[in-house]
C-alpha cells in the first residue's frame, strides 16, 4: 500500500487485520462486534471520569465526529437526546456504523453526514458539545470551534477529549511518522495547546479545565492514574498511597512528547 492512498475505513480494516495490533484495535475500540465495543466503552475508567466532567446532566447532546458511534451510545444509554455528526458514509468506521449500532440496541440516536465547520442545526441548540478526538482532525479548527460554541446553549457545556497537542510546530512530522495510520489515509493532524485553547475560547465558549496527559484517565485510557501511580511507587520503593495526585500533574505539565492528549472542558457565554 502507498502512503495517503487509501480510505479511513481501508485503514481500520488494514490494522485489523495485523496479529501484532490487536491491542492497539481493542484499546481504540475499533473492533466487532461493534455492540461490544460500544458496551466496553461505556464501562471504560475513559467514559467514567468524562461522566464527571458531564456532572451529572442530561437533555440535548451533540457528538461531534461521531465516529463509529459509541460514544453516541454512552451519552443515549446515560440518558441524553443524541445528534451524531459524522461526514464518514462507512458502515465500519462511519455514519452507517452508528446507525446499526442505534437500530441494534434501540437507542433514538439521530445521525447527521456532515463536516463540523458547517453544522446543520440552529443556534442553541445543544446542551452538550462533547467530541472525542475530533479537533484536531478540524480542516479550520477556528471555524469548528465557533461553530460547536453557536449551537451551544448559553451556559452549555462543551467537553473535547484526547486531542493531539505538540510543543513545537516542527514537532508535527515526528508525531505523524510514528502515528500506526496517518501514513496509510493521511488524516491526522497536532496543534500547539495555545492553538486548541485560543480557538476554543475565540468561538465564545470559557475553558473551565484544561487536563494535562497525566491528570485525568480520559488521556490515560488504557492506562489508569491508579496503574501509573502504582508503577511510581514501585520503582521509589513507595506505598501507592504516598503518590499523590499532584504528581500526576506535574508529570502530565513536564510531557513534551509529539501527540500527547489533552482535554478540554468549557461553557458557553
């Protein structure tokens, strides 16, 4: 296979198929049953501690970059009326996944083929913006963060998870050639975190939490800050308990490295 020259779906099969990734496939639930998948994430310690951020709120719900849905069906099974954007037509990968997805456990998820810097709703009319690993695959991340913040209710809530951050826009190229798929279908991209934050904050939404790769199991997932204090205390010689959760923090401040994830949280004016 040449570089860039196949499908996002063609690349999720491609990495399916390798024996030796089969880890990395269940880590970023990209495998069948797609059910199982789905309910593995809802029960994931990555949808628990978003379910914090979320604090415990419901109504309208839109998830941007939906994917092949199961987040769509995290936010339907915890209660929220959910729209899912998705411009990919793929029944593996895509809007066509998560419309069996929704038909199969019978779960009102109104799915949308679009792009995020177009949305096709009216203004205000979400409760929660939430994307998972969405903007930094934005083709004008400015425009797509102006455009989540006009469809947000004032006071709404806007939650971007796992987003790729870099230190240095030379940084990128590193990032990209050791990413396992941006080599086959081209799609990854990094931002500075000034970049995400000034963008976010410039659509008219305030960052409320802005978590670093260590602080928070969200940018963890697999890992957990349990398992990596745990691995901490070993090497001092420590009892776990003696970690705190400040260390984590400040570990998370001290990463430089090319694609670290970030998550943003913020409201809407």
């Amino acid at each position: 296979m040449s570089a860039k020259s196949i499908s996002w779906e063609e690349s999720v099969v491609w990495l399916r198929g390798q024996p030796d990734q089969a880890e990395l496939v269940r880590a970023c639930f990209y495998d069948d049953p797609l059910l199982d998948a789905a309910v593995r994430y809802y029960t994931s310690t990555e949808w628990q501690a978003v379910r914090v951020l979320i604090d415990g709120k419901r109504g309208a719900a839109l998830d941007l970059g939906a994917g092949r849905g199961i987040s769509s069906y995290a936010l339907a099974r915890d209660g929220w009326q959910v729209s899912a954007l998705e411009p990919d037509l793929s029944n593996i990968v895509g809007a066509g996944a998560i419309r069996a997805l929704a038909q199969e456990v019978s779960l009102d998820i109104r799915v949308e083929q679009n792009w995020g810097e177009s949305l096709p709703y009216r203004d205000a009319s979400f409760d929660l913006v939430y994307g998972r690993q969405v903007l930094h695959h934005a083709r004008d991340l400015k425009q797509l963060c102006r455009e989540a913040a006009r469809v947000l209710k004032p006071g709404g809530t806007f939650i971007a998870t796992r987003e790729h951050v870099i230190s240095r826009h030379e940084d990128l190229d590193i990032f990209l050639d050791s990413h396992p798929l941006h080599k086959l279908y081209g799609g990854e991209n990094a931002y500075l975190l000034r970049e995400y934050m000034d963008a976010i904050r410039g659509g008219g939404i305030v960052l409320t939490a802005v978590l670093n790769p260590y602080q928070s199991n969200i940018n963890l997932y697999p890992e957990t800050a349990a398992g990596l204090k745990r691995r901490m205390a070993a090497k001092l010689h420590l009892p776990k308990a003696l970690i705190p959760n400040m260390a984590l923090v400040w570990l998370g401040a001290m990463n430089q490295a090319p694609g670290r994830l970030f998550t943003f949280v913020g409201r809407k004016h």
